[in-house]
C-alpha cells in the first residue's frame, strides 16, 4: 500500500495569517477571541468570536477575483498557495491530471446567503439585485473547485461536508486518493467563515454558544460553551517515494485515517463514546501504532459540557491506562470553533508539534473536572518528545473523524 506523507502546511485564523504566525502565537497562549467586527453584533446574546483581524484577500489575489469569492472561498486561495510553496511542488501540464483537491467546508459561503435573502427581502434591493455570484460564493464545494481552477489541478475535486468533521475527513478523502493509486499528490484541508449574524443567533438558539467574556474553558469544569472562529488549514498531500525522490522535506507520515458514526443524536455525542473510541482506535490501528506509542493528542475540545467529557471518556478507552501519560490539548481555547476548517486547522498545529517536539496549550483553564482528569496542558505549552499524534473531530449529526501522524 502506498504511503502518504504531509509535504507543506499552510494556516490562517485568527491568531495568525500563515502557518508561523499561527503555531508562534498557539504556543504562546494568545486568545484570538475579541468583540466581533464583521458586522453589528449589539442586538446578538453572544458578541466576541474569533475573527481573522487584518486579512486582506487582495494579497494574494486579484481585487476582482475576491468580490467574486465568499470569505471561507478567499481563505482557501490565500492558504493553498501558503502550502503550495511551502511544499515546493510544482503543478504542470505533465502530472496536473495526479493532483487532487480535497478542500472542505462544514457550511459553505454563509454570510453570501445570508446576504442574498436580506436582498430578496429589501424593498430598495429586491431579487435583480441579487448577486449573479451568488450560487459559487455559497455552494461548499466552492474552496475545492475555484482553487482546483487557480492552481491548475485537473485530478478529482472534492469538498467533505461532516459539520465538524468536514477537515478531517477532507484530508482522509485526500489520503485515500494517493493510498490507492487515483492521485500523486492532493491539496487536502478545510475553510469555514461563519461568524455572521444567522451563524452566531443560531448556535445561541441551541444553547452551545458561550457568553463567557473569558472566551473557551475546554475540559475545564465552568465550560459554558463554544465561541466561533474562521480559519482555513491546507496541507500538501504527497506519495511517500514520490517525495522522497524530489527531495521533498517530509513533516510527518500521515499514517492513519477512521471515520465513523454514532447512530445516535443529532447534535449530541454518544455518551458510552463508543464511536469515538473505534474511530481512534482504527486510525491508530492502521497507522501501525500501539496505544502507548500516542505521545500528543489534538482534542476537538469543544468547551461544551458533551463534548468534553465524551472525548476524555473515548481517549481513556481508546488508550487504556497509557491516558494519563499523554499530553491532550484543545487549541480552540485560542481560535476558536472554526466549524469545518477545525480539523485541518489543527492538524496543522499537529504537525508542528511534531516538527518542535512542543504540546501547545489549553488556555483558560481554572478549575479542573474530575470527568476531565487527563493532562490537558493547562495554560503553558509543554516540552516533550513527539512522535506519534492524534487528531481528533467530531461533527453534529454524529460523525466522529481521527487521523494518526507518525515521524518519519
């Protein structure tokens, strides 16, 4: 079977418009979560997210090419070609029809849509005034297929959409690609932009949203809830001997990849875990590893009070005693839930982690929960040997998502 190896890693959110700005600030402990800027949040219960401060698409692309783009759309651009030349691979006429785009989306272009009814709905607007973009901007495979266009890759193009799972599982879709032989490399990841008005009224509806001006308390016992965020994580997807050849630098293996369902709820997770434990227990299985090789695991980390205590419960039974000697840390305590693009996001962090051998932290931690006893790296980065990760999502609708990393 062929091996899979991450070649280029690219980041934005908001703490951090690259990849360095992000792992620099992740480990540092930096809360990207403020009062929210996008729009007038007075009249919402909720009023801080995550937002990525000074983004300028402009940057990276034509003026007019970013009108005609959504925010998670112009994320994807911008991160892919971050990825893309942190990789050194170089699409041509001659292996173009070899490259993949895996790029996923939980929602798609929400603040479009949102934008495109209250259109409609204007008197002084009305539907002629409805932007003849509209229907790219918003469809979720908008990342995949625009960026596909951009770069040049004629392989499959395809966007996973598994609420927050959708990053994860873009990048398993990714690695199935160049395991079974349909592709050479893929562009893999996820982009989510969905701090608007109907994204935040619509989570505090359910009650899952934080009003906590503290921002997110993952595994800590006061969790309120979850902030949101907007991120985009793309990561160079590349057959190991392929890479080997070009004299590629390698972060790490992506060795393993499992998804499941919990057959269960809609929004809640299993309360036994038992789907979140076999979808850990398979990625590891399949990378090669034993429980005990885990040294850091990337949680989901929700900072709901679900959430949590499943994950701490499926990591217990996935790992056996050898729990306790893993560092487990949420970085959305810093960025935020950035729905869909979560997942690649931190498996970004992931690999960095890896690279500097550093457990990032789990900030504004306070108060432990015995439901949560396991080291969740409260509030400092922690120094240790990494060699093996896993990285865990989990999305309404019950989809549980893992993939295992291991050195090279």
């Amino acid at each position: 079977m062929r091996r899979v190896v991450i070649t280029g890693v690219g980041a934005l959110s908001a703490i951090g418009l690259n990849a360095k700005e992000n792992w620099e600030n992740c480990t540092n402990g930096v809360n990207g979560v403020a009062p929210i800027t996008l729009f007038d949040a007075s009249n919402l219960s909720t009023q801080i997210a995550a937002e990525a401060k000074g983004y300028d698409p402009t940057l990276t692309m034509k003026r007019g090419d970013s009108r005609r783009r959504s925010r998670y759309e112009q994320f994807a651009s911008t991160v892919t070609k971050e990825a893309l030349a942190d990789s050194g691979f170089e699409i041509t006429a001659s292996n173009a029809h070899r490259v993949g785009m895996s790029i996923s989306s939980a929602i798609g272009g929400l603040e479009k849509l949102e934008d495109g009814i209250l259109t409609v709905d204007d008197e002084s607007r009305g539907p002629r005034r409805v932007s003849p973009f509209l229907i790219p901007m918003m469809m979720p495979n908008g990342g995949s297929g625009m960026v596909g266009i951009e770069v040049g890759a004629r392989g499959p193009a395809q966007s996973v959409t598994s609420a927050c799972a959708s990053g994860i599982d873009g990048i398993g879709l990714g690695w199935s690609w160049i395991r079974s032989g349909i592709c050479d490399m893929v562009v893999a990841g996820g982009s989510d932009a969905t701090i608007s008005p109907i994204g935040i009224a619509s989570f505090a509806r359910m009650g899952a949203m934080s009003t906590n001006p503290i921002g997110l308390q993952p595994f800590d016992a006061n969790r309120s809830g979850l902030l949101m965020g907007e991120a985009c994580g793309i990561l160079i997807l590349e057959e190991y001997e392929a890479a080997k050849a070009r004299g590629a630098k390698i972060y790490a293996e992506l060795g393993g990849y499992s998804s499941t369902s919990d057959a269960y709820h809609i929004t809640a997770p299993h309360e036994s875990a038992e789907g979140a434990t076999l979808a850990i227990k398979n990625a590891i299985s399949m990378a090669g590893l034993n429980p005990e090789d885990v040294d850091y695991i990337s949680a989901h980390g929700t900072s709901t009070p679900l959430n949590d205590k499943m994950e701490t419960l499926a990591v217990k039974n996935a790992l056996g005693d050898h729990a306790y000697n893993v560092a487990i840390s949420s970085t959305k305590s810093m960025t935020g839930h950035c729905m869909g693009a979560t997942g690649a996001l931190e498996t970004v962090y992931s690999v960095m982690a890896m690279r500097d051998n550093v457990a990032p932290p789990t900030i504004n931690y306070e108060t432990p929960d015995p439901d949560c006893d396991l080291n969740v790296v409260p509030n400092e980065a922690q120094e240790r040997k990494i060699n093996a990760v896993v990285n865990s999502a989990f999305g309404f609708g019950g989809h549980n998502a893992v993939i295992a990393l291991n050195s090279i």
